[in-house]
C-alpha cells in the first residue's frame, strides 16, 4: 500500500437548499464533503484543520482501526474533540477490507452537514467477485434542515422533548424536483445503454431508514457494509442510516426514450416524528440522443417514477434483510465464530427519565425522553474513554459494570410495561482479547415504533439470526446461520423484534457501539466495549499520537 495524505478544512460555507440559504459547517467547503478513495492496504494521513467554532471530531465509519483506536473519532470515546483553531492528523492503515464505507462527524449533530464517501477500492490487481462496472458512481443520502441542526437537538434535550425533523431528504446534498424550490438541485446520473455502473449507495440520513428505488430498472446487490454478498436481484432496497450497500445498475440495451426516477423515502413501523417526503434524481440515456432525436429536448421525454413499498411495510424490509448473505467463496469466506466464549442480551429502546429542574418536559407524562442499553442511557463523560483506559486513570471517568442482562426484566408484550424509565451511567462492558462473542439485541418497541440501526465500532460483526417478538434462549438459537450470515457493521433491530450477532474481539481499544438514529444516540442509546490488549506484542493497542488532542 501507499500513503495517501488528505486535508480536510472545517469551515463555515454559505448553502442555499429550498430556497432557503444559511451557513453550515463544512470540509473544504463542499456540501457533501470530499471522497476519499484509497486502495486496501494503503495508510491514510487526514489533516483535520478546525476553523469554526464548535469543536468536532470526524468518524471513518466501518474502518476497523486495528490497534488504531486513537484515529476512530467519536468524540469523548476514542478522542477529545478538535477545539476551535486546533488540528488533527487521522493515521491509520486499512487492513484486509474494501468497499463503500463513509465518514462523518462524530459529535452532537454535526454529521448532517459534515460527511462524504469513503471508498476503499481492492488491491491492485485484484478484481470484484462481479462483472467490472463501466463506472462507479456514489450515491450518498442526506438530510437537509433550515434551521440549525445543532441548535435542534441542544434544545430539545433541554425541553425534554423529541426535536424537528428535517426539512428534506437529498441524494448527493441535492433535494430534488418533488420539494418546493427544488427542481433546479436534482442530481442527475448520466448514463449509456447496454452498460453496468456500479452504484455505491450511502445512507448518511441523521434519522430515517430509506426504501430506494429507481423506475423500470432492477439492482443486483452485491455489498453490504464494504463486505461482499451473495449477489440477488432487486426492485427496491432497504438501507439504514450508518449502512451502505453497493448495487450494479444493468442500463437498457438501447436508447429508452424516457427519463427514470430514482428516488428515496422512509420505512417507519408506526407513525412518529419524522418526515414522510421523497427525495427523487433522475436518471438520464445520454449518448445516442442528440443524434437519433435532434429535435426533442431531453427534459420533454416521459419521466417513469418508481412504485417504493408503503411506510410501514416491514413484511418488505423483513424479506430484504433475510436476502442478504455473505459471498462465503473460497477467496471471500465467512468467518463466523462457531464457539462462543460471552453470551449478552442486551435491551434496546427508548424510555423515559425525571424530568430535570423545574422545567416542563415534554416527553409522555411530564417526564423526560431518554434511550437506553439494558435500562442504563448512557452518559457522555467529559474527557476520552480511551485516554482513561489508556493511562490507566480511568476510576472518575467510567465504571466498568455495564449489565449483561437487562435491569428490568424484560418481555414482550406488544403493549408498553410500566415502568420505562431509564437510570444514566458511563457503564462500559469489559472483554478479554479474543473473546468471541454472541449479543442478542431486543426491542421493547416502548414509545417508539422503528428499528434501531445498532452501529458497533472497531469490528464488523455477523448477524446469526433475527425474528419477531420474545428471544427464545432455547429455541432461537438452533436455527442461527453459523454457514453464509451477513457480515457487517450496522444492523437495524426490528421494532417488536430482535437480532443476534457473533464477533471477535480482536481488536484492543474501547468502542462505540450506538443506534445510528442520531436522536436516539442523544437520548442516550448507546454504551462502550472495552476489549483489553492481548498478550504478544502485535495484539495491544499502540500509544497515542502526539497530537491528539486534549479537552
Ligand atoms: Cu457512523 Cu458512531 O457512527
């Protein structure tokens, strides 16, 4: 591999979005920001420059960090952030992986201005398990909101309460013609007949899982997570914020006549807080137009739309998600732990807490909205995890009692028990090198009526089984996938439902591990492993650089 040096300026950039111009944070003042491409193998320097006056930090999302913990980016977890006029050179080398993943920022909501595509190309020489794309295009989602993002989420925790939504969906930052104002900010994907492009689709949307679909044309996924599937054919595909998802895009034969819509909306299994629009691009023939048709303007030809699944249909979401399968060949095999040394249920959800002060909260009954871990909502300390692992001065940061099994026993009901409140902690979860793990994640769908996109930071992990209702611990288990389960780093908890996953913790450092809805993440809907060094000298975490940066 090579060394690739990027620098990234945190700036503040004027952007006018439906018809509605304001400031945002920026890199490098583009809106989304850079793409990186590098090759596996390759060591990455990023200059993180911060010329604004929030303190950020920036998140390579899926990057496994093998002993780099120091460079993974959440803030207050692996590093204190970058205050105002400071820098930060993000070193790390990517090890045995390859793929779309993408980066963000990783401190209250900064990540919805502040993220791109990270995409991670195969060593050289070594060719896709599928056809070669003609062209390899990103297609990253996003939310837009008018008002300040920041300024949404800090007053709703004051109040207690749920914050706005977003104003709009975007596909690569634009909106779309189906919002006001819009039609002029639509991304459109250029094309060729008889061609296959290579879409590398990424969800980067602050709270919204997304049904995308592009009209008259079927996708053959082939990636999930930068880890290869089993390729399968599809109409419409389901991605959670924090997944990507590559699909190869088969053009027609010949010049169609027609322009397509490739457009985006979101899967929610109950009505909530969130904002059911459609973000639409078009898809557009080039090439043999101008010639066959001189007279017709490309902008006059008929314009299919897709037909994408209704809101809440998750008998879709649960048959797309039970598609997905590792590639599991000989160069790629799955390698899924078959002995596991921990065993963890863990509850995921949403609850409530006192309200705090005197205030009026505006969560259910005069109380405050929280989201929690085993009933523990976590809360964010004031210096680094990974410092205060590291130096070994961690007693007044964190504890290290993260309960195993649920605080209050939980069982599925359908209906919401009484007691949902959540107690808060900075309770982390400690795992000896090597240890090979089963987590079974539940939700108790209390107050909220979505799945939970659970991110784990540092591993990818594979998902073993899923279903509907109670975990059986004793039946569950027998018809776990040990053989060809996906592999990846974000997996949606169904609402009412459960999923369990299988990783090794061969990666020394403390590690996030958060539902990507970023207002569940505020509520609290996280907690950290610890996974301790190992015993030779190429199994422990290496000491921080130098200019880490110091809260
Ligand atoms: Cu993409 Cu911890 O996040």
């Amino acid at each position: 591999g090579i060394t690739r040096h990027y620098k990234f300026d945190i700036k503040l950039q004027n952007v006018t979005r439906l018809c509605h111009t304001k400031s945002i944070v920026s890199v490098n003042g583009q809106f989304p920001g850079p793409r990186i491409v590098a090759r596996e193998g390759d060591q990455l320097l990023i200059k993180v420059v911060n010329h604004v006056s929030n303190n950020l930090s920036i998140h390579w999302h899926g990057i496994r960090q093998l002993r780099t913990g120091w460079a993974d980016g959440p803030a207050y977890v692996t590093q204190c952030p970058i205050q105002t006029g400071q820098s930060y050179v993000y070193n790390f080398t990517i090890t045995g992986q390859r793929g779309t993943l993408f980066w963000h920022a990783h401190i209250s909501w900064l990540r919805a201005t502040v993220y791109g595509p990270l995409i991670i190309l195969p060593k050289r020489g070594i060719p896709y398990p599928f056809p070669k794309p003609h062209m390899e295009v990103p297609i990253i989602f996003g939310e837009w909101f008018n008002a300040d993002p920041e300024a949404i989420i800090s007053q709703a925790l004051q109040a207690g309460g749920g914050p706005n939504v977003s104003d709009a969906y975007t596909i690569n930052g634009l909106p779309g013609p189906l919002y006001n104002c819009s039609a002029k900010d639509t991304f459109r994907l250029k094309v060729k007949p008889g061609k296959t492009y290579l879409l590398r689709l990424i969800n980067a949307a602050l709270n919204d899982e997304l049904f995308f679909s592009i009209a008259n044309h079927s996708l053959t996924v082939v990636e999930a997570d930068a880890l290869y599937v089993k390729p399968f054919e599809t109409q419409t595909l389901l991605i959670a914020p924090g997944q990507t998802t590559n699909v190869l895009l088969k053009t027609k034969p010949h010049y169609p006549n027609a322009s397509f819509f490739m457009t985006a909306r979101p899967y929610a299994t109950g009505l909530g807080t969130f904002d059911n629009s459609t973000v639409a691009s078009i898809l557009e023939y080039e090439q043999p137009f101008k010639k066959l048709h001189p007279r017709i303007s490309i902008n006059k030809l008929p314009l299919y739309k897709p037909v994408l699944p209704a809101l809440n249909d998750t008998s879709f979401a649960t048959k797309f998600t039970n598609k997905l399968r590792s590639l599991n060949t000989p160069q790629f095999p799955a390698q899924v732990p078959q002995k596991v040394d921990r065993k963890f249920f863990f509850t995921i959800g949403l609850g409530t807490s006192p309200c705090e002060g005197n205030q009026t909260c505006q969560g259910p009954n005069g109380t405050m909205f929280a989201a929690s871990v085993n009933n523990v909502s976590f809360a964010m300390p004031t210096t680094a995890l990974l410092q205060a692992h590291f130096s070994g001065q961690s007693h007044s940061v964190y504890t290290t009692d993260f309960p195993s099994d649920p605080v209050i026993l939980f069982n599925y009901t359908g209906t919401p028990p009484n007691n949902t409140m959540v107690s808060n902690g900075t309770k982390l979860m400690v795992l000896p090198f090597n240890t090979s793990v089963e987590l079974v994640m539940q939700d108790t769908s209390i107050l909220g009526a979505e799945s939970h996109p659970l991110h784990l930071h540092g591993f990818n992990f594979f998902v073993v089984g899923q279903g509907f209702g109670n975990f059986d611990p004793n039946k569950d288990p027998k018809n776990f996938n040990l053989v060809d389960p996906v592999e990846r780093n974000t997996i949606g908890v169904p609402s009412g439902g459960w999923v369990a996953i299988r990783f090794l913790a061969d990666n020394p450092g403390v590690w996030f591990m958060h539902c990507h809805l970023e207002v569940h993440t505020s509520w609290g809907l996280k907690m950290a492993w610890i996974v301790l060094d190992g015993k030779l000298p190429n199994q422990k975490l290496l000491p921080p650089p130098a200019d880490l940066p110091k809260c």
